[in-house]
C-alpha cells in the first residue's frame, strides 16, 4: 500500500491516524508529493483528476480517494471498528465525520486564501466566513462530546487553527495578555 503524503496535511494525517489505530501504519510507504492547488503535482494527477493529497494506492493497483474513502476502506480491508456497520450508531459517527471533514476544509480554505492568493485579491469577509465555520463546529462539538474530558479543546483547537490563518494574530494575542 502506498500514500502520496504530506506531513502538513490534515486529511493525510487523518488517514495516517486511522492506519495507526488498525495498526498497519508500517505497511503504507510514503509517496512525496507537492500537491497545491495553483501549481499542480504532475506525479498525482494520473492517478487522480483532482491532484489532490491523501491518493492511496491498494496493493491490487486500485486507486483511491479521498481521505474518507481511504480511511472506510483500510477499516473494512483490517477488520477494523472505526465505523459501525450499521444503525443509527453509523450515520452518528458519518455525520461528525462530515463535521470535522468541513471543519479542516474550511479551515484550509481560509489558509490558502493568506498563503496562495495575492494581498490585493484577498477578500477578509470570506475568510472570515471559513474561519466562523471552524468555531461554530468546535462549539458543537464542545456541546455534543463532553465525552472528550477537555472543555478546552475547542479553545485550543480554534487558536491553532486561527494561528494557521493569520500567523501574524498570534503575537498581537500574546501582547495583550
Ligand atoms: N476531500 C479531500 C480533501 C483533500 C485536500 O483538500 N487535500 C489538500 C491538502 S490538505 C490538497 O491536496 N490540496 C491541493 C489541491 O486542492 O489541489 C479529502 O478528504 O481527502
């Protein structure tokens, strides 16, 4: 089994997350990649259209994507219990994977637009926009799963996304406290 990675990733790093708890993160080589959405890596576009990291390729020469698919499929192929098979239990844990998944979208969006898009077209509101996306998720999250031990994750997990955002916002941060 073979990933094309990136360790800055955050859907590589899911699917690296799902491959450790099934224990087979030693089976899966790493394929470097550069995969941007300006300049696009030419090694990952034959195998998928949307040039896009995680790609996985299956020892049988099937390709898939994207992090969802893969991480669905290492669990069935390893006798995994990351998703339930069936009942309202699945669709629960599908729809907080649907949460989390456009949480870590928009939270990319909004770090694509400050790292890729020129000062001039950058346009604050919509940034802001992915970024409110991000905080209304860590609330629910924080409401629905006090199962998780720490009421303050959603704080933390909002400064670090924040900081991925606006690098510069941390510093004016520390200055005020
Ligand atoms: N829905 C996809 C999203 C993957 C994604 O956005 N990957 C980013 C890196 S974190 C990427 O490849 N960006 C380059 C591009 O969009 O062209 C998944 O869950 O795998």
């Amino acid at each position: 089994m073979k990933i094309f990675h990136s360790p800055a990733s955050p859907f590589v790093r899911k699917c690296m997350v799902a491959a450790h708890e099934l224990g087979i993160a030693d089976r899966i080589e790493k394929l470097p990649s550069a995969a941007d959405p300006v300049k696009r890596d030419a090694n990952i576009l034959p195998k998928n259209p949307l040039g896009q990291v995680p790609t996985f390729l299956c020892d049988d020469g099937q390709v898939l994507y994207d992090s969802r698919v893969i991480c669905e499929y290492l669990d069935a192929t390893h006798a995994g219990a990351l998703f339930p098979k069936s009942g309202t239990e699945r669709w629960a844990r599908l729809t907080e994977l649907a949460l989390a998944d456009g949480m870590t979208a928009a939270a990319l969006l909004a770090r694509y637009e400050t790292m890729l898009r020129p000062e001039a077209l950058r346009w604050k509101d919509w940034t802001e926009g992915q970024l409110a996306k991000v905080r209304t998720g860590l609330e629910w999250l924080e409401m629905a799963t006090p199962s998780f031990g720490d009421r303050g994750l959603g704080q933390r997990a909002g400064r670090a996304f924040r900081h991925r955002a606006h690098p510069g916002r941390r510093r004016h941060a520390a200055r005020r406290r």
